[in-house]
C-alpha cells in the first residue's frame, strides 16, 4: 500500500478510498467479500494470513490511505 501511494495520482488515490469504503458499507458477509477482493479485484496479497476478517483489513488499508 505504502507503494501504491508513492505512485498513483491523488484523484486515484481518493477512488480507491471510495471503493474500500464502499466494500466497508457493503451488506457482503466475510465470504463474499472474500470472494470479491481475492477472485474478482485479484488482490495479490492474501490477508488472511495476518487479518481475522477482510473488514479488519480493509479498515486498515483505508486508514494507511487516509494518513499517508
């Protein structure tokens, strides 16, 4: 994430935030939310290893976005 922000506009940035706050809001449970950060986005880091839930993770990454 801390690359991501070094490299990509503001305006990209700020769209990323309104779409990890949109998966935050979302009615999705665990597995669906699951299913679309690792099968539909194609994340390439798997959370799971290290986060209980992907809202945990998610939370996380909008923070990092928020205040780098």
């Amino acid at each position: 994430m801390l690359s991501y922000k070094k490299t990509e506009t503001n305006e990209e940035q700020h769209e990323m935030i309104k779409e990890i706050q949109s998966l935050i809001e979302s009615l999705c449970n665990e597995k669906e939310l699951q299913r679309i950060i690792l099968d539909y986005i194609d994340c390439n880091y798997y959370y799971l290893n290290e986060w209980p839930s992907c809202k945990d993770w998610l939370l996380h990454m909008l923070s990092i976005l928020r205040n780098l």
